[in-house]
C-alpha cells in the first residue's frame, strides 16, 4: 500500500508526497515550493526520489531545482514540455509506464490547460494525479489550448475506473461546487456532496480526494451530455464538445 500525504500550500496548491514502504522509493508531485516537501521528508525519515511534474506552471515546478539539489532525486514531466521544466531528467511520452518501487505509474497526454500537461495513472493502486486538468467538480482553465482539446482530455479520465481517486492540484472545489448548482441546481448527488465539501472547508480540511464515479454525477465538465444542464444553460441538443466549450466560458466569468 502506498502513503500519500497532502501538503496544503501557497494559497490553494496542494503538493502531494507518494510513498511506497516496500521499496521506500518517495515522489513528489508538483512541488510549488520545497521547504515543506523537505520538513516531511526529513519527518518521516524518507529519500525523494522522484518528482513528477504535471505541467510547467511556476505554482507547480517552483520546488524543482532545491529539491533536486538537496535530495538527488530525478524529475520527470511531459515530453513536450521538456524545454521548460526546471532540472528535468526524464521526458514521459503517453503511455509510457514509469514506476515507483514496483508500482507502474502509466502517463496520460491531457492538453488543454497548457499544452505540454500530462497526468499520472497509478494503474494497480486507482490513483490519479492530475494537476489542473481535473479538479473536483471543475477542470482547468484554457491557457495554451482549446476547448476541444481539454474535452478530449477529460474523455481519457471519464473512462478511467469509477474507484480511480481523484488529487488535483488545487483546492478549488467550493467554488467549483456553487458553479455546478448554477448550471445543475436540481442534481441531488450534487446538493449532497456540496454539503460535505461545506463541512470540510469550514474546519479548513482538504476535499481531495475525489473519485471518478464522484465527478461523473457532480461534475459539470463530465455532464455535458445532461439534459437538465444544457437546458440550464440553453444548448439542448448541441454537440458535446460545444455544451463543453460553452460551460468552459460561463466557468471564467462566474
Ligand atoms: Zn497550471
Ligand atoms: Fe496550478
């Protein structure tokens, strides 16, 4: 069983810390700062030994080079963006299976958010980590691609196993929640889910993970094939990738 500890930091990043007891091989995902990667470590007794980046936002490499100068560890991220991730050892094409200790860990190319973004599948554990792609009731916004290319992105995540749990990089969720009631406000599953996130913001606690079966019945992102929603936001029985498009923009003014 692998140990996964969430550091909350900078406003509303999240670095996770992936450890494998077996092999006591440890990764960190997008550490935007090393001290609290390095105070864990040193806490738990742990080596880095990798880093997996998800993409080249300063908010998500911003630990690299520290970390790789004070622990050796080798960072990894996408293939094409292997010119702008600080320190970079090994450049992941999808579908390659990395792993940690004897844990594969499969890259899926999700562009979109930028367009060198990739996540990491660990396939025999149901994790995923998925920077700012996917997030809890939400996904990223269009910086670098288009919304078409996002939408074909979050189709490879629909279809990963409804137990896959969910780690983005952010805690964006609450707000994520209010625009899913906008576009949903009759979505039961919803309502529920919206009441616990409530609870756990209100003690400051993290709402990650999610699961895939969550965000299929919650997320507006994977709902653009619901009546109720499109008749919400006027685009019945338009093309998926257009009720997508068009959500993608009500998200950035709401
Ligand atoms: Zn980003
Ligand atoms: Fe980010």
């Amino acid at each position: 069983m692998l140990t996964i500890l969430t550091l909350p930091v900078l406003n509303d990043n999240y670095i996770y810390l992936v450890h494998d007891p077996v092999s006591g091989e440890t990764a960190a995902v997008d550490p935007a700062v090393a001290a609290p990667v390095l105070a864990m470590l040193k806490r738990h007794n742990w080596a880095l030994t990798y880093i997996l980046n998800t993409h080249h936002h300063s908010d998500h490499v911003g630990g690299n080079l520290e970390l790789k100068q004070k622990t050796g560890c080798k960072i990894i991220a996408g293939f094409s963006d292997r010119h702008r991730i600080p320190g970079i050892d090994i450049a992941a094409r999808e579908y390659d299976t990395l792993s940690l200790g004897k844990h594969p860990i499969q890259v899926i190319d999700t562009p979109g958010h930028t367009n060198g973004h990739i996540v990491y599948h660990f396939t025999n554990d149901s994790l995923l980590f998925c920077g700012d792609t996917l997030f809890v009731m939400g996904c990223g916004r269009l910086f670098e691609g288009s919304a078409e290319q996002l939408w074909h992105s979050l189709q490879k995540l629909k279809s990963l196993p409804a137990a896959t749990r969910i780690y983005c990089a952010h805690e964006y969720t609450q707000t994520n929640g209010r625009f899913a009631l906008s576009v949903e406000p009759g979505n039961q599953a919803l309502q529920q889910i919206m009441a616990i996130v409530n609870q756990l913001r209100a003690k400051h606690e993290p709402t990650v993970p999610s699961t895939i079966a969550q965000e299929l019945v919650t997320n507006p992102f994977f709902r653009e094939n619901s009546p109720a929603l499109q008749a919400t936001i006027g685009m019945t029985d338009k093309k998926l990738v257009d009720v997508f498009a068009r959500l993608r923009k009500l998200k950035d003014s709401f």
